[in-house]
C-alpha cells in the first residue's frame, strides 16, 4: 500500500485504493465514533418510524371499532 501525504492536510492517500485517511489515529477514532453516533441516529429514527406506524394502526383500529359502536345504536 503506497500512501502519499495531502499538501496542507494531516492526511494521506493510498495511491491503488485513493482513498484519504486521516494520518493521526485520534482523528480516524473520531470520525469511527462519528459514524458509531450516526448509525445509532438511525436505528433510533428506524425504531421512532416502526412505532409511529403501529400508533397508526391502533388508532384505525380504535375508528373502526368506533364507527360499530356508533352504526349499531
């Protein structure tokens, strides 16, 4: 793997893949707890949608069970 420093940056690129990565490890740390803070932003936003959408299901349930109780009397 050859990597060749970014003038003005602390960071290098690995010349076969170009990726870029930051040469000091406290830097490629944080940006893996970045991404750890992310992905849990979306398991959480993932697990808020389910919920939502079994609430949506209850209250068409509760509608319709409402709308037999009201057509019956």
């Amino acid at each position: 793997m050859t990597m060749v420093r970014v003038s003005g940056t602390n960071y290098v690129r690995d010349v076969n893949t170009m990726a870029i990565m930051p040469v000091d490890n406290t830097e490629k740390n944080e940006y893996y707890a970045k991404l750890r803070v992310i992905k849990s932003q979306k398991e959480e936003i993932n697990k808020i949608r389910s919920e939502i959408d079994e609430i949506k299901s209850d209250v068409g349930e509760i509608k319709s069970l409402l709308k037999q109780l009201i057509g019956k009397e």
